[in-house]
C-alpha cells in the first residue's frame, strides 16, 4: 500500500487492509480527527459537520459513546449548532442546512447528553420548508417549466440549502431522523413531514427503478439513477420493501452493485442491500483493492461509509422487522 | 491572478483576444502534439505559476459525450508543465453526482493521470472561504469558493462542447458552475439555479476569473444536453486566452448566433470579447470547422 501525502505520516507501513478491515477504516478515522474533535473532509482540513457526523455515525459501533473520541466529537458537534437549531456546513458563517439531519441523527446515536440538541434540530427540521409552493415558484411553473419536469410539486420534502427545491438526499436523510426521534420527543409536525417526504421520494423514483438526485423525468427522457440517491431513498423508505418502486430501486442496486468502482458507492450499496437482505460477500478484498487506487481521495465520509458497511446494521436504518429481531 | 484584483473591462477599453482552432479526429489522434502546437502560439504566461485544470465531469457516461475527455486534461497538463508552470493540478466538483471517485474511475481517469490522491482535488469537499461577488448580477452577495481555486495561479477551464437545456450551451463560462462546492451548496447546486443560471455565470466568472480556456469538442453532445443529448463528433479543439472570446467561437462553429445567448451578451460586457472583429483567430477557420449542433425547440432562436 502506497503511502500518500501527510495523512499516511501517522500509518505504519505494515498495515495490511486485508487482515484487520474491521479495524482498519475506524483507525483511519481516528487518526483523522482534528484537535477541535471534528473532521474535515480530508484529514487535516478543518472540521465541518457532515464529516464530523459519519465519523460519528461510523465510530459509535466501534467506541463507547464516553470514549474520548466521541466525547469530544459530541462537544464539536454541540458547539456548531446554530441558535435556530440548524447546523451550517463548516465554518458557521453558512446558512443552516441538509448536514442538520446528519448531525442530529449523530447525536441521537450515542444516546448521551445531547437531547435538547436533537430536539431543536429535529424542530427546525421539521418547520423548515423547500421552495416549492411559494409564489415564486407557481410563476416559474406556470411560465417555463411545467413541460420540462414531470413531478407532483405540491410534494415538499427538504432542499439542501434554505429556499431551493426539494432534492431526493436531503429528503431521504432528514426522514431517517425524523423516523429516528423518540415518539416522545417528536415535533408536532413530524409525522406530516414524514408522509409527505415518503411521498415525495416515490414520486421522484426514475421509470425503471432507482433515483436520481430529484428529476426523474426532463423533456420527457427518463432520468438515469445514481447509486448515492438511490441508497438514500431505498433506506429512508426502508419500511415499505414490498412495495413495486422499493422492489425495482434494490433489484437496480443489486445489478449495479458488481460493476461499481468506487469505494463510497460500493460502501453505501453494500450497506443498504444488507438492510434489504440481499447483500453479497468480498466487501473486504474489493474496498481493499479500492483503497490502493486512490487512497479513497482521503475522503472520511468515503471511510466512514467502508466503516459502517463492513459493520452490522446500525440501528438508525434497520427496517421494523430488523428491529424486532434485534430485540 | 485568477482571484482578486482582476479588473473587469469595459469593451471599448479591452485589447484584442486570440483564439486557436484545431481540427482532431478522434482521441486516438496525437491530442498532445496538437494542444502543445495550439499552446505554443497562444503562449499562456504559467512559468513558474500554479495551474488548475477545471474540466467538465458531471456523471459517468460510456458515450463519452458529457464529460472532458482524460486525454485531453493529459495532453494539458503536460502542456503547461513543458511551458514552465511550477504545478498542475486538476480540480473539479461535479453537479449531479456526490461520488466525485466513482466518476474518476469509470472515465479511467487514473490510466492517464496517475493515482489521483496527489494530482486531482474534490472541489465539492475543499476547504472554502467566503468571497463577495465581483458583480451582483443575481442576487448572491457572496460565494463560498475552495480554497485550491483560490489560491491558484492560473485556471483553466476545460469544458465538454455540448448544448444545455437551460441556457443554450455550455462551455468555458458555465464550467466555471463546477468551482462552487456541493457541500455547501448541494448537488445539484440549485442555489445557482434559483439565483438565475445566466446572471450566476456572470457572478462567478467575474469573481473567479478564468485566465484560459481549453475547450473538448472533439466529441461534444447536441440536443437535450448536458446529459440527455446525443453524441455530437465536432472534431475539433478551440483554445484561448479570453474565455468569452473562446466560447463565441465555439457557438459560431456550433451554427449557433453568440449575441442571442443570455450569459454570453452578460459577459461580453465585463469579462471578455464577443464579437469577431475583436477576436484574432490562430489556426483553422471558424467556416471549415463548423458543424451545427441539434438544439432543443427553446433554443432554435439562437441558431445562425
């Protein structure tokens, strides 16, 4: 295994990823973590939340949530919330946006102190509103685009940054928290939100089976899907397998899934055919193999990701009957 | 400088702008002698500069019309390194697809490259600082940009030729799109979209501006572009020091009318030269180069 620039300073040479690959991605992640307790997006970079919330997400089934590792993730985490409840992307002086879901289901996922955080992500989650159906955007489609796009615009998820579209991501990872907070704690608005965001991401299904970032059909072509937003939505919709476009969007994945050449594809693929029960072996040699491409780009999110695939199921996207059979 | 300190330029007060066409077969051709031919009569200014490559990588296509074609970001790269460039780096964050890796690899851009950890940078996931916009076309005061772009010497944008269904086409200007980060803006970017596509060109070009273009048109795409079209063999690369100079040219070998695009007529009055007479063309003619491109039915007010 080559060596790449700083980042491998701390890696000894020896390090087989074939051996200990269960040990190897939460390693990485480890050494990656920034003074301040969060990650960047490569090491070295400065902590920003989306990376902070897959290392999170990623350590949890490897850490004791008092570890200092995550005590102190938490703390970066708690510190980056803004006033209104959102989380901004990095440096605080971003619009809170789509990492706020990543970064509550983060929090909810070490069950430590952090409630009150969750709950006021979860509030302004849960209040925040796409674009769609303002005035604005009726006079955009009643002028241009109401033959370019084929979509039912009265469904609202959530977009990635404030006032824009609703986007099939964002939606999918804003339903799994909202799916994920305590009944107790649950907004008042949640369960609307949740049907209707569910609604929304069949209604985006690309003809054929699987998703596309949001645009399934433009001018009348067939959108191509993407493994990333394919993912999302199959794991947000987790509860509904039977259904035809669940069935449709898994048997897509599961033929994409031996040509993919990319570690976070393949990572997140192999983790949400295991939530489908269809999932296959060599995860291990093929991320290894992977890994001495490019090193992942160094991504952590793309660490994170192998982390949890080579992992058991986290909790927070195990179907009802996993949960029941988990009890 | 490709950031700060780059006045805008009123026409009248702008020297002329030189852009060299070149005819290519196919990406069997020897792209590298040619593009160093081209270079060598432009003579960008890189000695001992940093360079970045911005191609076009949106998704994976096996057509190869959507995204810049590897051997042609090769053939650049070795280019600016024999003119003296201190580094070349190439820098991209597609708009579409999060997994930037997964786009690398099934273009085989690694085959040509090397291993990518140490030559490319994921412009979606770069350190950003804040930037106020040089112009305030649309309504974005500010832009969170990568701190590579930034810290650049030279930027070279390198687009696919392809038609677009929002704007009419895409080339060296709304490549630039590609510079503004999916982690703080999304994928797709539909802040820019919302800002009004046309007037966030401006924006961006005219805050990160674009020192030379490089522009793949050896197989571009026609009709429902970016993604959707089909493959257009225009055979040909178009190179030059203004990229508005670069893609006026460009529209006119596409049978297309630069002064009826939106963003084009935006452009040509801050960042660079549109019309013919201010544009000194080195090499082959825009006449036997041009081959019209199939555009969609909102787009036929464009053509010549």
């Amino acid at each position: 295994m080559s060596a790449g620039i700083g980042f491998y300073a701390f890696s000894t040479q020896e390090r087989d990823i074939h051996t200990p690959a269960q040990d190897f991605f939460p390693d990485l992640l480890r050494h990656a973590q920034n003074a301040d307790g969060g990650w960047g997006y490569r090491p070295e970079l400065p902590s920003t939340t989306e990376p902070t919330a897959w290392s999170v997400l990623a350590l949890q089934a490897h850490e004791e949530s008092s570890s200092k590792t995550l005590a102190s993730a938490t703390g970066w985490l708690q510190q980056a919330q803004m006033t209104a409840g959102a989380w901004p992307t990095g440096s605080g002086k971003e619009p809170g946006c789509w990492v706020s879901a990543l970064a509550c289901l983060a929090l909810i996922s070490l069950k430590g102190p952090s409630q009150n955080s969750v709950i006021r992500g979860a509030s302004w989650l849960s209040e925040t509103w796409p674009a769609e159906g303002n005035f604005l955007w009726r006079l955009r489609q009643q002028k241009q685009a109401h033959s370019v796009v084929h979509q039912d615009h009265g469904l609202r998820g959530w977009g990635w940054t404030p006032n824009t579209a609703s986007w099939v991501e964002p939606t999918a990872y804003a339903l799994i928290l909202l799916q994920n907070i305590p009944t107790l704690y649950r907004p008042s608005r949640a369960v609307k939100r949740i049907q209707m965001g569910e609604k929304m991401l069949y209604d985006r299904a690309c003809p054929g089976g699987g998703w596309n970032a949001g645009n399934p059909l433009v001018y009348g072509v067939p959108g191509v899907p993407r493994i990333s937003p394919t993912v999302w939505a199959l794991l947000a919709l987790r509860n509904y397998q039977n259904h035809d476009i669940n069935v449709e969007g898994a048997e897509w994945l599961r033929q994409r899934y031996q040509s993919l050449r990319s570690p976070a594809s393949l990572a997140l693929a192999h983790l949400c055919l295991k939530v489908y029960g269809r999932a296959e072996n060599l995860l291990e040699t093929r991320l290894g193999d992977l890994y001495g491409n490019n090193q992942f780009l160094q991504s952590i999110p793309a660490m994170a990701w192998a982390s949890m695939a080579l992992g058991g199921v986290p909790c927070w996207i195990e179907s009802s009957s996993q949960a029941i059979e988990a009890k | 400088m490709s950031y700060s300190n780059t006045r805008l330029v009123p026409p009248f007060n702008r020297s002329p702008s030189a852009v060299a066409i070149r005819s290519v077969s196919n990406y069997a051709a020897d792209v590298e002698a040619i593009l160093w031919e081209m270079l060598q009569e432009l003579r960008p200014p890189v000695r001992d500069k940093s360079v970045l490559l911005k191609p076009n990588f949106v998704e994976p296509d096996i057509e190869g019309m959507i995204n810049t074609h590897p051997v042609v970001i090769r053939a650049a790269r070795e280019a600016f390194l024999r003119l003296g460039a201190k580094s070349v780096i190439v820098a991209e964050g597609p708009g579409h697809e999060r997994d930037t890796e997964g786009i690398l690899e099934e273009l085989r851009l690694r085959d040509y490259l090397g291993p990518l950890d140490r030559s490319f940078v994921d412009l979606n996931t770069d350190e950003v600082s804040q930037v106020g916009t040089r112009t305030r076309a649309s309504r974005l005061k500010s832009l969170f940009l990568p701190k590579a772009v930034l810290a650049a010497d030279f930027v070279v944008s390198m687009p696919k030729m392809k038609t677009h269904h929002w704007v009419g086409v895409t080339l060296a200007l709304k490549n630039m799109f590609g510079i503004v980060p999916g982690s703080c803006y999304g994928w797709p970017k539909n802040v820019l979209h919302w800002a009004g596509i046309s007037k966030s060109i401006l924006d961006i070009n005219s805050t990160v501006r674009p020192d030379f273009a490089i522009v793949d048109g050896i197989v571009g795409m026609e009709g429902n572009g970016p993604i959707q079209g089909t493959p257009k063999a225009s055979g040909v690369l178009v190179a030059g020091d203004d990229p508005v100079a670069v893609d006026a040219t460009c529209a006119r070998i596409m049978g297309l009318v630069p002064e009826r695009i939106d963003y084009l007529q935006r452009a040509a009055l801050l960042l660079g030269n549109m019309s013919e007479e201010r544009i000194e063309q080195l090499g082959e003619t825009i006449a036997n180069t041009s081959k019209p491109f199939e555009m969609l039915p909102a787009f036929q007010k464009i053509r010549a």
